[in-house]
C-alpha cells in the first residue's frame, strides 16, 4: 500500500511539474505597416497546436518553455520566435512594401496577382465584410465599391436590390453576371458571412472572358475555405434587433379633414355624425423584430480542406402581416492527391426561403384611405370597417392585411466541382468545372373568407402555382502558367456548354370553404389553370492570354465565341474580344529613386466587346396559343390557333457592348495612402427592345428589334489611407463615380423616342428620347400660381390665344413651351431630369483602440430627380379620400403666399396633371447607412472559456437621411412592382408607393473556439 502511495505522488509531482512548464503566451501580429494582421497563423513549431489572429492581429497559445512559434501570413516572410516566459510577443511580418501588390486577385477563370492586373476590378475581402450586417450579399456591395450602384427596389422581407455596374446598357435586364464558385448563380443564395472575396469585373477587357453574359459587369464571389494543417475552428456570429418605419408621412386627421371639407364646401352631409379617428400608418406599421445567427466550422489536415457552415435569419417587416425567413447550408472541400498533381473540390449551397408577401395592398392606399373609416366593423361581413358609399372605393388596409394571405416558399440548391490535373509539360494543366442550380417552389395566394369592399361581395379563393428552374453547367479549360527568366506567361483555352429548363404550372378556385386549405375544396365551375415549359442552351468557346515583361509591360487578350439558342439560324453565334495593356512605370529603372514615396504606380488601359442575348426564349418563332376556347352546342371547345402573336425577325442578333477603359493606380507612404481612377466609355449597339405594332395588325405581343444605341460616359475614383497613432488603428475609404448616360440613336422606325412610366395610364412621365438619358424626365413646367383671373386671363400665347381658360385665381400656371395656346401633355412637356444621380459616393471609415472598434459608413447621390407620384395621390383634389397636411396651406384669397393650389373637387385646370414638374423633386441625400461600435474581449478572460476571440457589438442601419425628398425614403432604383407601377429601367426613380426603408437597431456576438 505504501508503495503505491508514494508511486501516486510521483505521478502527480511529473505531472504537475510537467503542467507547470506549460506556458500561455499572448501576443500581437502586425504588418510592415505597424497594421494589425487578420487570420495570420501562429504555429508551435514541431506540433499540431495552432491558432489565429483575430481581427485586432491578438493571438493567445499554450507551448512548453523553450518551444518556437513560428508565425506565417501569405505574402510575407515566416518569423520564428522562441519562447522563454509568457510575456507578450509583438511580431512584425516582413513582406516587403510590395506585399500589397502581391495580393492574388480572383478574375474569370483564374487568378492574377494585383501588380499584375491590366482591367478594371475591384476587390471586396472577407476581412472587409467580417462585421458588415447586410441582410444578403448585393447589400454587402453598397458603397464599396466605385461605379457599382445598389438601391432598393422596395423595402418589404426578402426583397431583392438592384444592382447596376457603370450605369444602364440596356432596356432589359441590366444584372450583372454573378459567378459562385465557378458556376454562374444568384448572387442572394449566398450569405454575407460565407464570403471570402467579392471581385467585380467593370471593364470589357476582364469580362470578356465570360462573353455574352458579361455585358452588365461580373461580380465573382469566392466562398470561405477551411485551410490544410490547421485544426478546426468553430465560429458563431448572431444578432438581434429591431425594425422601425424611420419616418412617416404628415396626413390629416378626422377633424383636420373634416374641417378642411367644411371650409372649401365639400363635406358630404353624411360624414357630420362621423367621429372615428384611424390613423391608418400606425395601424399597419409595427416595430417588427429580426433575428440572424450564422455558424461554421473550418479546418483541413494535410491532404485536403473542410469548411461548413450553416446560417438562419427571421425578418419581422414593418408592414403588417409581412415577414421573411430563410435556412442556409454551405459545404467546401478540397483534396490534393498524387503529391498535389491532382487537385479536386466541390461546393454545395442549399437556401430555403419563406415569404409572406401579405396582400396586393398599394403603399398609397394606406395613406388615401379616410381616416373616418373604423379599423373593425363587427356588423359588416369579414369583420372590418368598410369606406362609405360618398368615399373613394379603397379597401380597408388593415382587413386587406389579414384577409388576404401571399406567400411565396423556395428552395435554391447549387452543386458545383472541379478536377484539376498537372500534364506532361510544365505548367500544363487540365480542369473540369460542372455546376448545377436547381430552383423549386410554390406562390400561395389566399383569401381566407369573403367580405364586403363597399358595397360590393369579394368571394374567397385559393390559388396556388409551382415552379421548377433547373440549369446545369459544363466547362473544360487547359491552363499553360510559366516564368521564362523576365518573361511571364499565362494561356488559357476552354469549351462550356450550358442549359437551363424553367417549368411551371398553377390552378385556382373561387368559394373556398371556411376552414380549409385545398384547391379541391373550391367551386369546379370558378377555377383557372396555366403552364410553361422554357428551354435555352448556350455552347460556347473561349481563350485569354496574359503576358508580363518583368512584371513591367503587361498585355492581356481574349476572345470568346458564344451561340445561343435564342436567335434563329445565322445568327445564333457572337464573337467578343477584348485587348489590354498596363504599365507599371514603379518598376522601371529612372523610377528608382521615387519608390520610397511612390508605392505603386500603374498605368492601365483596355478595350472589348460584349454581348447580351437577354431577350425571351422562342422570340424569332411563331408560336401556338392555346386557351382559345368556346362553346357550341352546349358543349366547350378547345382551340389553339399559331401565329397568335408577332415574331421577331430572323435577323434579330446579338445586342453588343464596346468599352473603352483608361485606369491609373497609385499608392504613397509604405502603401497606407492608395489611389484608383478609371474613366471610360461604354457604348451599346443593337439594343434588343420590345417594339409596338399597330393594333390593326391583328396579332398581340411586340416583336423584339434590334432598336438603337446607348452611351454611357464615367469617371471613378477610390482612395483609402489606414495608419496607426499609438495604440490607435484607423482606416478611412472614399468612393465617388458620376455617369453620363445618353439615348444615343433609334435605329428603328422614324419616331426617336419609347415612352415609359404612366401611372395607372394618367400621362407618361419617363422617355427615353435620342440625345437624353433614359427614363429622362419630360413634364410640362409650372410657373407659380395665378393670383387673380384678370391674371388667368391675361397669360396668352403669341398668337393672343388665352393658355388656359379654364383656370381660376388660385390654379396653376403651365409653361406652353411650344406656344400653340393650349396645355397638352406630349407637346409642351420638356426635358427636366434624370433619375440617375450625376454623382455617388460611399465613405466608410474603422478605428481601434486597445479591443474597441467603430465602423460608420455614409453613403450618397446628388444631381438626380425623384418623381413622387406617391404625393401627387395624396394632393391631388379630385376624389373623396384623406390628404396630406399640405393642403392645408392650399391657395385661398386670404391665403396667397403658398405654392399648394386652391382645393377644387371639379379641377377644371387639371391641377392635378400627373405629366407635371409639381411631383419632380430633388433625389439627393446624405445617409448614415451603418453605425456600429464593438469590443473584443481580452485574451486572458477567453482562454479561461476554449474561446479563441469574442466581440460583441452594438449596431444601426439607416440611421439617418438628409435630403430635401418628402417620400418615405429617396433611395429608389427600378421598381420591384410588388406593389404595382411597372418594374422595367423606365421606373427607375418614380415613387408609386414603394415599402418603405426601415431603422434598424441591433445587438450581436462573434466568437470562434
């Protein structure tokens, strides 16, 4: 017994003594630039024990006294450092100044490193977005990029944003191509905490290698990879927070409206006895929560890589009965066998999304609707308050919430690999790329009972559709890569081939039964069915030669041959190439002396040709319509009969996009202060359109043409400085662009122009007209208010002609600007803006100080019109429903200082003439976009919990906006049409009621084990 006492107490004395020389070191990585280092691995030299620095370069290990760490980041020089106690370490990576340069940019097919670099590409790293809080990844983009524009279509859960590179080159889609992970995707399917770099191709010469898809620009998104050698990482990041309407619109009240009415006359006899109050905005409009949580798991061994995460988001809207939540899992792996000659990797990505789209609601119903209507009306059938029969005909906003249920469920799956094999010749190598997309889901529209709207019965009904979108993808490419002494040389040569199949199918019923949920449930004599069948292939053939001369005089050609099977025979196939060339004048000799203040200077410039097929499928064809029934004899006869609707001319080809682009890059001060500038021209040849024939035709549909010419002109710049005072780190990043787009030629027809936006049909606002821009503005001017009808009419024409006899003191004067003696919208409307903003910046900015971080970033447009037409239906005069306070201040004889016109029910004068300069406002703004302060806590108290780092962090979104728009928010792109308005690029910057943009306070953690 004693023996084995005193052998117990060896063991626990060798292992306490052993414990005891185990030491925790902590220490901190910083670049040549005294920058803190992100990711840099620190590894006992000998085990398997390694970690990394977290986002402020701080890393904390435990190693045995006299053990070494030795300590590596890409670019830069390994450092070793034996340890003898556990006081701090400070490391300083050495890479040289030109590190930066070295950074490995991802471009089509490949990658370059950045010195090396001759097109227009900015990069976006996972680093940069670790903190962002974009609900997806194109809001990842806003403000980061110069010449990239990201606004919002609508603000509803899960909506989408338009994203447009270098302004519009077509009157269809003006989507960029995105590429993930090899395979052309949506760019929503991944999430923002999966990126690990966003590069965005602007110019011809670095899409071009992507052909006919590239004409709007390339965003490629690179996801995370797990890193071989390193034991795996566990990382959570989550956030809480709420969601608020920042901003509400000033509408009348009960007795301001009635009040109001009395005054001018107009209070109908019934409303006297009326006493309810509804302010409909705060009865739709709710403080709305959401909630994001993302986890993943990195790693690799010494042979191959893992990288798994998983994420979720649940979005509140702040319109009643609206909400978005979406699953997400990701999964990448990489293997290397056959001492790294065969390289596989393959990426899945699976997103499953459910929206409640609530009803077909306008915006602008909410706010016309009179606030004497009661919310609840238990007597009236479906439970809610009804509008009288002497109101404007608006449904109840709160009943039409609840009764009516819109949904939308969808489930993204993409699957892409490769295989990558070294040849017999150096620097030869094979790669197989195969991806596939499969899109599958279903809308749900319901009215659960029926109700009274007004005086009229709505019967319930169900209907519900199916769709089914699947793509795959093949490509072979031979990659030649080689060093001969100065010379560098990269080939590439490839063949994909591409097919997508779009399926879908609905059916409804009228008279659904109280309490159920199926079609079968509804009236057989009141139902509807439809289906489509969509194919497209696309074959294509492509090469790229990249060629640098002591990494001084750069040249880079491709070519790429694209068929598709959306144009007829002989014209099916387009060739695009694209040339550049770049200087890096910081390497030559005579620039020597200059190099310890000029870090880089280059010279860029490049020219190609892209193309755009985005045109429908089958358009050249006569095609079968079906559905063309009747009844004879009592009985139902199905029809189809062919040639129903136009057919584009065989001579339809490709629409094509020629760039010309002339960059400089520079950086100063060890590459703390860097400097980008590009100035191009783009312009677009053959633009596809859909062109109207005449109704005497007989035929429906309009033919697609080969129409015109679009120019766009622009200039970018971005400039960043980050520098250290002390203990202080501090970044600051500026980007600014202004565009120039020009309707250059109509090259069909003899009329130079298309009409575009015209609200519910009431005068077209927007053209496109030659020597303008698209979706230019044309309204009739107005020139104050007449103060007298001797002023009425005493405003003639030339001629002598009274303008406008119709009007009274109190009406609104209209420019005649071709002086015929009349208003008429077409002929006297002039050209008074642009929605596009003649300039766009971003400014963001990041500091540290001792585990506390801020981030801002502001963002803005100036030079741009917004047309409110959202104002002009709660100003106008002429139907029963509530207005905006501003008529309050409407014109009356003792009342002429105003610009509101006198309140008229009849308007005789067309006061509220929608072609008008009376709804055209100014679109600038200046907004604090993101605010958001965190703190990392130190090491010693994470060490204590197997925490490698953990930050926590408080945040806003849309904090604030200055701007003179008197709209719920200024930031419109193109119309979504989820709430009706139209959704082509004519829509752009036309308020018609869009969701507004909400505040967003949040809460969150990052920490990884």
């Amino acid at each position: 017994m004693r023996k084995f006492i005193l052998l117990v107490l060896f063991s626990l004395y060798g292992v306490f003594a052993w414990a005891q020389q185990l030491l925790q070191v902590k220490g901190t990585v910083r670049d040549w630039a005294d920058q803190p280092l992100i990711g840099a691995t620190v590894t006992v030299k000998g085990t398997t024990r390694v970690t990394k620095t977290d986002q402020f370069g701080n890393f904390s290990i435990q190693l045995e006294k006299g053990q070494t760490l030795e300590v590596t980041y890409l670019g830069m020089a390994t450092q070793a450092i034996q340890v003898r106690d556990e006081l701090p370490i400070q490391v300083q990576l050495q890479g040289g100044e030109s590190s930066a340069l070295e950074e490995v940019i991802v471009i089509g097919y490949g990658t370059v490193r950045k010195k090396d670099l001759t097109g227009a590409v900015a990069s976006v790293t996972g680093k940069d977005l670790q903190s962002n809080l974009a609900k997806n990844t194109a809001g990842a983009l806003q403000g980061r990029v110069a010449g990239v524009s990201v606004t919002n279509s609508g603000g509803a859960p899960g909506a989408g944003l338009n994203v447009t590179i270098r302004g519009l080159s077509s009157f269809g889609s003006n989507t960029p191509l995105y590429v993930v992970d090899g395979v052309f995707s949506d760019i929503n399917l991944v999430d923002p905490n999966d990126i690990a770099s966003l590069e965005v191709l602007k110019d011809a010469s670095a899409a071009a290698i992507y052909g006919s898809r590239a004409a709007n620009g390339v965003v490629i998104v690179t996801t995370k990879s797990g890193r071989q050698n390193t034991a795996a990482t566990l990382s959570v990041n989550a956030f809480t927070g709420i969601q608020k309407v920042p901003k509400m619109l000033d509408l009348m009240d009960a007795t301001q409206w009635k009040n109001f009415q009395k005054a001018n006359g107009t209070l109908p006899p019934a409303a006297e006895a009326m006493t309810t109050n509804t302010d409909w905005q705060d009865e739709v409009f709710r403080t709305a929560p959401m909630h994001k949580v993302n986890v993943d798991i990195a790693g690799g061994g010494e042979r191959s890589t893992y990288s798994v995460s998983a994420g979720y988001m649940k979005q509140n809207g702040v319109l009643l009965n609206t909400d978005y939540d979406a699953f997400n899992l990701r999964t990448k792996n990489t293997f290397s066998l056959f001492n790294n000659h065969l390289r596989l990797g393959n990426t899945f990505l699976v997103k499953n999304g459910n929206q409640q789209r609530g009803s077909e609601l306008v915006i602008t119903d909410i706010l016309r609707q009179n606030p004497l209507v009661p919310v609840y009306d238990p007597e009236i059938l479906g439970g809610y308050g009804a509008y009288s029969t002497w109101m404007k005909n608006i449904e109840n906003p709160v009943g039409v919430l609840n009764l009516y249920d819109n949904q939308r469920h969808q489930t993204d799956i993409m699957l892409s690999g490769y295989a990558e094999v070294d040849l017999f010749v150096e620097g030869l190598k094979y790669r197989l790329n195969v991806g596939a997309n499969r899109t599958t889901g279903r809308n749900y529209s319901k009215k659960a009972e029926p109700h009274m709207y007004g005086d009229q019965f709505l019967k319930s009904y169900l209907r519900e559709n199916a769709f089914f979108n699947n793509q795959w993808l093949i490509e072979n490419t031979l990659h030649y890569d080689r060093t001969f002494d100065k010379h560098t040389l990269s080939v590439l040569a490839g063949y994909s081939a591409q097919e997508n199949n779009n399926r879908g199918f609905g059916v409804g019923r009228m008279d659904i039964p109280l309490g159920t949920d199926a079609i079968d449930a509804g009236a057989m004599d009141q139902q509807s069915t439809n289906g489509s069948l969509q194919e497209e292939a696309l074959i294509s053939q492509f090469g790229r030669l990249m060629y640098s001369y002591d990494s001084r005089y750069l040249l880079t050609a491709t070519i790429r041959r694209d068929g598709s099977s959306k144009f007829a025979d002989g014209q099916r196939y387009g060739v695009f190439p694209s040339i550049a060339l770049g200087w890096n004048v910081m390497n030559e000799r005579f620039f020597e002396s200059a190099k310890n203040t000029v870090n880089e200077f280059k010279i860029r410039a490049s020219y190609g040709r892209l193309g755009n097929q985005n045109i429908g499928n089958y358009t050249t064809q006569f095609t079968t319509e079906y559905g063309i029934n009747y009844i004879q004899g009592g009985k139902l006869w199905l029809g189809a009969i062919p040639g129903y609707n136009w057919a584009s001319p065989n001579n339809l080809t490709w629409e094509e996009t020629e760039t010309s682009n002339i960059g400089l890059d520079l950086a100063f001060l060890k590459n703390r202060l860097t400097v980008s500038a590009d100035y191009y021209v783009r312009e677009t040849k053959n633009i596809l359109l859909g062109i109207n024939r005449a109704p005497s035709s007989g035929l429906g549909g309009t033919p697609t043409m080969n129409a015109g010419i679009i120019s766009n002109k622009g200039f970018e710049f971005l400039t960043s400085y980050r520098d250290a005072v002390g203990t202080v780190n501090y970044s600051i990043a500026v980007n600014a662009s202004a565009v120039k787009n020009n309707m250059k030629a109509v090259t069909v027809g003899s009329v130079q122009e298309f009409s575009g936006f015209n609200p519910h049909s009431e005068g077209n606002v927007t053209w496109a007209r030659v020597g303008y821009p698209i979706g230019g503005f044309w309204l009739i001017k107005t020139d104050g208010l007449f103060q007298s009808d001797a002023e009425v009419q005493a405003y003639k024409s030339s001629n002598g002609t009274v303008i406008q006899p119709n009007a009274k003191a109190g009406d609104i004067r209209f420019v005649d600007f071709n002086d015929d003696g009349k208003i008429t919208d077409y002929e006297d409307a002039q050209y008074l803006g642009s929605p596009f903003p003649k300039l766009a910046y971003g400014i963001r900015g990041n500091v540290e100080y001792k585990g506390v971080d801020l981030g801002f970033f502001f963002d803005g447009v100036s030079g741009n019109k917004i047309y409110n037409y959202t104002r002009a239906r709660i100003e106008s005069s002429n139907e029963v429903n509530n207005h905006s306070t501003s008529l309050l201040n409407s014109w009356t004889a003792s009342n002429t200082n105003t610009d509101i016109p006198r309140y008229t029910r009849d308007d005789p004068n067309d006061n509220k003439r929608r072609a008008s300069d009376r709804w055209l406002e100014s679109g600038a703004f200046f907004r604090l976009k993101t605010l958001e302060i965190g703190y990392t806590l130190p090491t010693q108290l994470l060490s204590k919990a197997s925490l490698k780092n953990t930050r926590i962090f408080f945040a806003a979104d849309n904090l604030f906006t200055a701007t003179k728009y008197k709209g719920y928010t200024p930031d419109l792109g193109v119309n979504s049409d989820d709430n009706g308005g139209g959704s082509s690029i004519m829509t752009a910057g036309t308020d018609y009621g869009r969701f507004p943009l909400a505040r967003t306070i949040m809460f969150g953690l990052q920490a990884s084990f």
